[in-house]
C-alpha cells in the first residue's frame, strides 16, 4: 500500500514538473488567438488614423495613439510601395530590419506595415502557459493602403525570399540562474514555434507576426498536504490532557491522605487505629 502510495505521489511531482511546459508548446488557445486578432484589427485602425491624409509620405514612420485604457502598447504605421519594399527593404524600422526580397500576396501597389509593441500586455493576449516573457511581444503585420479609412482589414502574406527580417530586441529582462532564452514567434493562426536566441539579443523569421523572447517557468511544488482531523484530533488532545490531570489529581490526593494518616499515628496511642491507615492506603494502592 505504501508503495502504491509513493509511487501516485511522485506521478503527481513530475505532471507539476512537465504539464505546464507542455501545454503551451503547439499553439495558442482559441479564446487567446481571438483576443489577440480583435487586438491586431484595432492597432491597424489606430496605425492607419496616425496618416496625416491627404499628405502621406512614404517611407516615413507615423505613430499611433491608442485609448487610455490599452496604455502601455505601442503602435506606428510605414507605407511603402510593393517595389520598393522588395528591391530596397527597410534599414531599420523600430526593432526589425527588413532585408531586400521581401514579397507580398496578393499584390498590392503600396502597403502599410504596422508596428506594434504589447508592453505590460504581453502576456495577456499571448499567455504561454509554462514560459515567462523577457522581452514585451512585437508585432510586424501588413496591410493594402489603398484605403486610409478601411477597418478590420485583412493582413498580406509577406515573406522574405533570401535573407531573414532580423529582430533586435533592446528591452529584455535579465535571466534566472540556470535558465536559457528561447525566441518565440507566433503567426496568425496562432502556431508557435522556439528557436535559439542570436547573440546581441537577435532573432530572425522569414514571415510576418508577433515575436518576443521568453524563458521556461520552474513549475512550484505542490505544498504539503495537511490533514485535518478536526473534532476527532480535538477530542483526542483532551482524552491526553483529561488523563494527566486525573492522574494529578489522584497522585495528590494520595499524599494529601499520607500526612493526615501519619498525624494520626503521632496523636494516638492506639496501635489498631494506625494499622487501619496503613491498611487503607495498601487496599487504595492495589
């Protein structure tokens, strides 16, 4: 039975250990992913309001606001147009670097890239049970710009063709002993994938999506399990206590009864008398 025991004991130590890793390696949740692509349709809506229309320059960073209430995101806007993103790619655009060969589908004359950088939101919009993020979620997704004024807009497929868009993330977290950092990106339909981290806090995909750094959670231990007895356990502590002071009780009453006897012996002459006390107290010990 003992065996038995340890043994369900140490299975449930090592699904503590590994089920929470495990659960977050494939993809998202679906009420996560729906969270996250309702969070994208807005920040494209706040990129393409920062367009200072009718006189938009290309190439130029425009920065978004977004409501109070999704403080601490960040969100910017880049047109460019199709042929130039492919022949020229973009030096830098905040924390990416987009290399030449970068194609587009469907095609479109000119296209908008939106930036987005999730802050303190990170976590809440791409929870990955397991791991803890060091550096916020930022996200690289384009969009037609044909239309300023459109909503809800569906996102392009673009890729790189030869070299990768590098990532360099500035903001990230100092690690734990005995941990590693893990590059994380997720596309739209929610997949994820790890890979290594570059040196200099590098990474590189050859696709659009949100990407961050993140590092394995140690799972806590179980705590130890106290049982309760309750009542029963309250009721034994008296039969305990009930028992010392009986005993306290007897044992003084007993010496209480020898120095009476003894008085009576010193009193008395009569021998009779004295041997009744040393015969009680012989009768009481039995």
């Amino acid at each position: 039975m003992m065996g038995l025991l340890g043994s369900l004991s140490m299975l449930r130590l090592l699904m503590w250990l590994f089920w929470l890793p495990l659960s977050g390696s494939s993809e998202l949740t679906d009420f996560s992913l729906g969270a996250a692509r309702a969070l994208d349709a807005l920040l494209q809506d706040y990129a393409y309001l920062a367009f200072d229309y009718p006189r938009i320059r290309t190439g130029v960073v425009y920065v978004g606001k977004v409501l109070l209430n999704l403080t601490g995101i960040k969100v910017s806007g880049l047109r460019l147009r199709s042929g130039s993103l492919r022949s020229r790619g973009v030096k830098t655009y905040k924390e990416f670097q987009i290399p030449v060969g970068v194609v587009e589908k469907p095609y479109v004359e000119r296209l908008i890239l939106v930036y987005q950088k999730l802050g303190n939101w990170s976590a809440r919009y791409y929870e990955l049970p397991g791991y803890i993020y060091l550096a916020p979620v930022l996200g690289l997704l384009a969009y037609d710009a044909s239309n300023l004024s459109a909503t809800n807009l569906p996102e392009l497929d673009i890729k790189a063709s030869g070299h990768p868009i590098s990532i360099h993330f500035s903001d990230v977290k100092p690690l734990l002993v005995g941990s590693s950092p893990k590059f994380v990106s997720i596309d739209l339909q929610g997949s994820l994938n790890f890979s290594n981290v570059l040196s200099d806090n590098r990474c590189t995909t050859f696709q659009q999506g949100h990407f961050s750094i993140v590092t394995e959670s140690i799972a806590p231990f179980p705590a130890p399990v106290i049982h309760h007895k309750g009542k029963k356990n309250k009721s034994n502590v008296w039969i305990i206590v009930g028992s010392i002071a009986g005993r306290l009780v007897i044992d003084v009453s007993f010496r209480s009864f020898d120095s009476v006897c003894e008085e009576v012996q010193a009193q008395e002459e009569n021998a009779t008398n004295g041997e009744g006390c040393r015969g009680w107290r012989s009768v009481t010990n039995d």
